[in-house]
C-alpha cells in the first residue's frame, strides 16, 4: 500500500464536510483508508493498482473543491518508518489540547487580574468597564464566528450559539465579568475534556510506536550488517537480538526465543517462536535471537493493518453518537425559552444569565464520543480490533454467539495420530498421495498432512491437476508411485467417497474421540485412512461460561466436520446446539435465520467462513492463522489465539453502554436542577456555569473510565 500526505488549509472547511469526504474518498476504487483532518488529508491506496497521487487529488479537489488543495503533497515512504509517531503530523486533538490550553490560560489570566483589581483598587477596576467588555469580546471570537456562523448556515443553534447570547448578554448588561468567569471555566473545561480524550487515544499512539531506525540483515555469505529500516525488502534475511523490536512480518528461518506480542495480540505472557513460526512487526525479543526472512514491511504489516484499522474505527460513528448529537441539538433551544420565560416573569438579567450559561449538548456529545473512543482504544489494547464505533454499540445487545469449530474452537493446527490402510497398500503410500492432492491447499487438514510427509521425509509424487470441491475434497490425477499404479485420486470425507462410489470403505476405530477421518482412494478403491485430531483450545470452557454469565442466551457451533466429532465437542463444552457437515452457504444461511430470532455474533477464521461473518451483526475473524479473506469480511479481528478475548469484548461493549446510558441521565438531571435553581435565583450564573462545566467535565472522566480494566469479580460479572 502507499500513502499520500495532502494540505489542506485549517480553517477551509467544517467537521461534517470532513467525515463526508471521508465516507466519499473510502467508496473510491482502490482507497484502503481516508482521514482528513485540520492541515491535511492521509489518503492510503493499494499500490501498483489504477489508483495514483493524481487520482487522489481528483477525488479531494471533487469533493472539498479545488481551493482546498494546497502545495506539497507528499507520497509517504512505503517503509517502516512510516509507523513512527514522531513522523506523523499532529494529530487533531493534540491541535485542540493546545488551543484550549492557550485560551484557558488567556482567559484565567484576566480574570484573576480583574480579581486582583476589584479587591485591591475598587476604583480603578470600576473605570476599566470597556476595557472589561473589550477584553471579553476579542476572547469570544471563535466563539463568535462559530455560535452566529453555525446559526446563520445551519439555521439551527447550537452551545456555542448559547454561549454567545450569554456572552452578549452580560456585556450588554454592562457586566462582562460574569461572561469572563463563564469564559474561563468554560476553556479549562474544555482543556481537560481534550486532555482526557487524548489520553483515551494513547493507546493507538503505543501501538504504532516502532522507534526502529536500524536492523541487521543477513547477506549471502552469512555475514550481518547494519542498514537504515527503510532499505528492507521482502525476501532479505535479517536479525532481531535479545531486547530488540521487529520491525517486519516474517518467517522464522533460524533461532528460538521468547517475544512479547502485546501489541499484536494483547497477551501479556511471551510468545515462544522457533523455526517456521510467524513474527510480526512491533513484538519485541524478551530472551533469545531470531533469524527471520521479510514477507511485508512498512505499510503491509501486521501493526500497519492494525493502525489503519484503529484510525478508521474512530472515524466510523455509533448509532448512539448519532442519536446524541440529535439529542443535544433538540435540547439547545431549552435554555433559550427558558431564559425568555425566566426574563418575562422576572426581569432579572441574572437569572436570565442562569439559563443560558447551562446546556446539555457538551455533556452528551463529548461524553458519547469519549466513551466510545475509549473502548476502541482499550480493545486495540487488548488485541481485539474494532472496526466502527457501531459495533461496540452491538456488543451489548448480543444475546446469540455462532462459532466455527476448526481453527475457532479448536487450535486449527491438527496433526495426524493414525492411518489405517486397505490390504497391500502401505501408509507412506497413503500420505504421499493425500500430500500431493493437498499440496497447494491452506486448509488446517491438508498442513497436517504435508507436516507428516515432512517429518517422515517422504518424497512427494507431482500431480497432473487437481479440482478442490468445496466441503467434500480434492480431486487430482496422479503417475504411478509406490503401491498405486496411477489414476485418479480422492482425498477427503466419507460422503465424498461414497458420492463418487469409491468400493471397499471402511470404518476405522478412532484413538480419540474428538479425531477426524481423511479418506485417501484411487482408482476407484479405498487406499487409505487418516486420523487427524485437532484438540479444543485451552480455557474455551470458561471463555463459553463468561459469554453465559455475561448475558449471551445461546451458544451454538458449526462445522463442516462429521456429527460425532461435533456432537462429542458440543457435549463438553456445553453448547445449546451444533450442525455438523454444514456447507458454507448452509452456514451463511443458518446465521440470517438466527438474526430473525436475535442479535448475532459469529465467529470464524477460513474463507468458508466469510458469508457467515457477513450475514451476522457482529463478524469476528479470531486467531493468529485467520485468512485475509476472513479478516476483510469481519467486522471484529481478535488477533489472540486466547478464547477469552470473546467475553472481554462483549464486556467491553456492555460496559461502555453503561455508562453512555449514565453519563445521559446525570447529565439531564444536573442541568435540569441547575436550571431550576438558576431560574429561582438560588444559585449566582459564576455557580451555574460551575455546575455546567462540572457535569461536562465529569461524564467525560467517567467514560474515560473505560481505559480502566476492571477488578476480577467486575470483569467475571461483565461477561470479560
């Protein structure tokens, strides 16, 4: 992939029309990601397809106009170096943390000066009233352009529109310190809200954190040197020490050690890696040395993957968020009838001040999108990548989990435990013949039987063609070799067998009750049979007993393997229900009859998997082995082979919930009795403006709280 770097003047267009040209610039061909912010736009392609630089600015200058388009557009490097925060240009809440800082600085710095004045010089301060009234003026101005701008172009008002009724309110009523205090709790309410939005998002900004300048590759002659991270190409050989991040996806060539993949992942505990397994960009060397041979660097990584999903998640809204703003909009006018009532029957401009210094649109926007950016960060965290704030809202209703068994329940990684053979043929025989029909197949059957052949060292037999047939087996004719004489050769299950009336089948005795049958014939006769066993993971039993006692009601399993594997894994795990030799449009077909009935998560990691995860309100491609397939279809990647990650993100989205429904109700309860008592002249407009801002401010904190793993009984309660 390759990414542009587009400027854009600051101050040239509205938020909305960003998130539109966003949605825009994702439907374009070829457009893998879109995020456009205040300065720039980041548009990330797929490289070597149609889609260029040229074609970006098209779609940009379309969209936005072409007066937006400034000079310097930059094609970012397709390299490492790309992950490193410290070459990322500043985000947009840094941009605002910064500017609320400044202004709240500003703003505190006059007030305690006017303070000072009023308790020191009661005469000087009583003379500085258009100096007063000037200095409260010129410290409104965005929120003078914004609040009328916003009324006049969208013939709605919003808070700010509010505000700067009170603003001019006050100076007209010839005590702009009251506007002044409003002003200065209203800046440092609105730098700690960004504060705490930004450390919400920490999260993303640790993940992409590479810090690699230089790796060790490894030249022909065995000998390492040391060369920048952005001259690493896919199938180099490089180096990784003890205490070193990867910098690449690859493949273990040489060496064994332990690597932390917290960040791929999520677990905590090292990994194990030796020859022939993956490691992934951002893991780090806890013990040991690797050798590894490149496969994907910069932006084709696993960790470039997990940036660009994180990024697009945040920018991908929640039905709530949405249902929020609504909200909040409808309820602006409030204050305004409220302050009219309140001025007809009293005719005090204090009281007046009162109501249109509350609202209820900063505590239910901000906290709403504090909320759900904390859980997708916390996700992320966790190694659960989420993609839109959308299903984080799902979550919580899920009531009906559908999980895949091969590679989902079980480890996905078979290995072959015994083979039964017809009279006069041998077991090398068998397994060189089932290896050479599955030798271009991925499926987690065909890798067990290809290790075996390779651990016997055995010599496999080309193959003229083969023909897979989905969820039956593979079809190829191969020359004579061993004690076959050549011909056509089937290799899968016992209906694939009889389908095409293969004689002399047999039923061998399983060495374990959950072991499957590969049937193995040619020329028309049984050769051969192979029993693989493909163990159930660890702690999947507690990960299903967490769903239950998280608010999932039912819990059924699909598999396209035969019913009495399926029936004797569904008995120890506790399932409601399972379907055994489902095709994978049956499976696709089950998960739309089940969305009649509920709210559907489904689970998988094939592509015959994929239909399923689409039909299902919440797809989630789990595990380290899940095809890209899979992973695109998804709508949740778990990276983890941990089960449990299953509860924790369903906790994750119930828990959110929460306190989105929380930070509603004390929002609309606080404002509402500060109103009341605003309205009554209980309360002075410096306290009211205390209270509003300090309810905005607290929802905000408490859905920040999101950030916070929760104590054990909590997480257990909670279904994580």
């Amino acid at each position: 992939m390759i990414t542009i770097k587009i400027p854009l003047p600051a101050t040239a267009f509205e938020y909305t029309e960003c998130a539109r040209a966003e949605a825009k610039l994702r439907s374009c061909p070829d457009v893998v990601s879109a995020v456009i912010g205040k300065g720039s736009a980041k548009i990330t392609l797929i490289e070597g397809s149609k889609a260029s630089k040229a074609m970006a600015l098209l779609c940009l200058s379309k969209i936005l106009g072409s007066r937006l388009i400034g000079k310097g557009s930059q094609v970012v490097k397709n390299s490492a170096g790309v992950l490193n925060p410290k070459n990322a240009p500043e985000s947009d809440i840094d941009g605002d943390f910064r500017s609320h800082r400044t202004a709240a600085c500003v703003s505190l710095g006059f007030f305690l000066f006017f303070e000072a004045l009023k308790r020191f010089s009661p005469t000087a301060f009583a003379g500085t009233g258009l100096f007063r009234s000037v200095a409260v003026l010129l410290m409104s101005a965005n929120l003078l352009k914004s609040g009328i701008g916003s009324a006049i172009k969208e013939r709605k008002p919003n808070a700010d529109t509010l505000t700067v009724t009170a603003v001019l309110a006050s100076v007209a009523a010839g005590r702009p310190e009251s506007s002044l205090t409003l002003l200065t709790l209203s800046n440092c309410a609105e730098m700690l809200t960004t504060y705490a939005a930004r450390r919400a998002r920490s999260n993303i900004k640790k993940l992409v954190a590479l810090d690699v300048r230089d790796v060790w590759i490894v030249d022909k002659d065995g000998t390492e040197r040391k060369v920048p991270v952005e001259q690493v190409k896919p199938g180099m050989t490089i180096t990784v020490h003890t205490g070193e991040k990867i910098c690449v996806d690859g493949t273990v060539v040489k060496g064994q050690a332990a690597v932390d993949q917290a960040a791929i992942t999520g677990e905590s505990a090292p990994a194990a890696k030796k020859r022939g397994d993956k490691a992934y960009a951002g893991s780090v060397v806890s013990l040991g040395d690797l050798t590894l041979k490149v496969e994907r660097v910069g932006d084709d990584t696993s960790l470039a993957r997990i940036v660009h999903m994180v990024e697009d998640a945040n920018n991908r809204r929640a039905p709530v968020q949405n249902y929020a703003d609504s909200m909040a909009t409808a309820l602006v006018p409030v204050s305004f009838i409220a302050a009219v009532i309140v001025y007809a029957a009293t005719r005090d401009i204090q009281r007046v001040l009162n109501m249109l210094f509350i609202d209820f649109s900063c505590g239910l926007k901000l906290s709403t999108a504090t909320a759900i950016s904390a859980a997708i960060s916390r996700a992320a965290k966790s190694g659960i990548l989420v993609k839109g704030g959308s299903f984080i809202e799902e979550a919580s209703h899920i009531d009906t989990v559908i999980l895949d068994k091969t590679g989902t329940i079980t480890r996905g990684k078979p290995a072959v435990v015994n083979i039964a053979t017809s009279e006069g043929v041998s077991p090398d025989t068998v397994l060189r013949l089932a290896a050479s029909a599955e030798l271009h197949s991925k499926h987690p059957m065909a890798v067990s039987i290809l290790n075996e052949v390779k651990r016997r060292k055995l010599e496999i037999p080309e193959h003229k063609d083969t023909r897979t047939i989905v969820a039956r087996g593979i079809l190829a004719h191969i020359e004579k070799t061993g004690d076959f004489s050549g011909g056509a050769v089937l290799v899968g299950s016992r209906i694939f067998m009889q389908e095409h009336k293969v004689r002399n089948l047999i039923d061998p005795v399983k060495t374990s009750p959950t072991s499957s049958f590969i049937y193995v014939s040619g020329a028309g006769r049984l050769l051969g049979v192979i029993e693989t066993d493909d163990p159930v993971r660890d702690d999947f039993k507690r990960a299903i007993n967490r769903m239950r006692y998280g608010g999932v009601e039912e819990i059924t399993m699909l598999t396209g393997d035969n019913k009495d594997v399926a029936s004797v894994i569904a008995a120890n795990l506790g399932l409601d229900d399972f379907r055994a030799e489902v095709m994978p449009e049956d499976k696709a077909s089950y998960v739309a009859k089940a969305r009649r009935l509920g709210n559907v998560l489904m689970v998988g990691d094939g592509i015959n998997d994929a239909p399923a995860l689409a039909y299902a309100d919440i797809g989630v491609a789990m595990g380290s082995g899940c095809t890209d397939t899979a992973m695109e279809t998804a709508d949740v990647t778990i990276n983890s082979e941990d089960p449990l990650k299953l509860p924790e993100f369903i906790g994750i989205g119930r828990r959110t919930m929460k306190l989105v429904h929380e930070n509603f109700r004390v929002t609309i309860a606080v404002n509402t009795i500060a109103m009341m008592m605003g309205a009554l002249g209980l309360i002075t407009p410096l306290w009211a403006s205390v209270v509003h801002n300090a309810s905005t401010l607290g929802v905000v904190l408490n859905s920040a709280r999101v950030l916070i793993e929760p104590k054990k009984k909590e997480r257990a309660s909670q279904g994580e």
